[in-house]
C-alpha cells in the first residue's frame, strides 16, 4: 500500500507540473485543463482514502 500511496503522490505533482505548463502557453485548452483537474482531484481522494488506511485516527 505505500508503494501505490507514493505512485499517486507522484502523479499528483506530475499533474501539477502539467497545469501549470499548459495555462503558461496562450491559447490553452480550456476543456484539457478541466480533465487534469479532474483527475487530480480523483487521485487526492485516493490519498486520502490510502492515508487513512495507514495511518489511522488514535483517540487518546
């Protein structure tokens, strides 16, 4: 399980080094932007799921 939590910190910032080379040229594709975002999104929701999993809340 860490090896795929770290997979998708990985991927995570490759999408943001993504994002922010495609918005630095003019014109950009809007609808591309929204994709990556997208799927960023979903890959931060996989970590989390992953964070929780190992590393549990301990109620003291």
């Amino acid at each position: 399980m860490q090896h795929r939590l770290a997979e998708l910190q990985m991927e995570h910032r490759d999408l943001d080094d993504v994002i922010a080379r495609i918005t630095d040229e003019q014109p950009f594709d809007q609808l591309q932007i929204q994709r990556l975002k997208k799927r960023k999104l979903g890959l931060k929701d996989e970590i989390l799921k992953l964070e929780s999993v190992l590393l549990p809340d301990i109620i003291a």
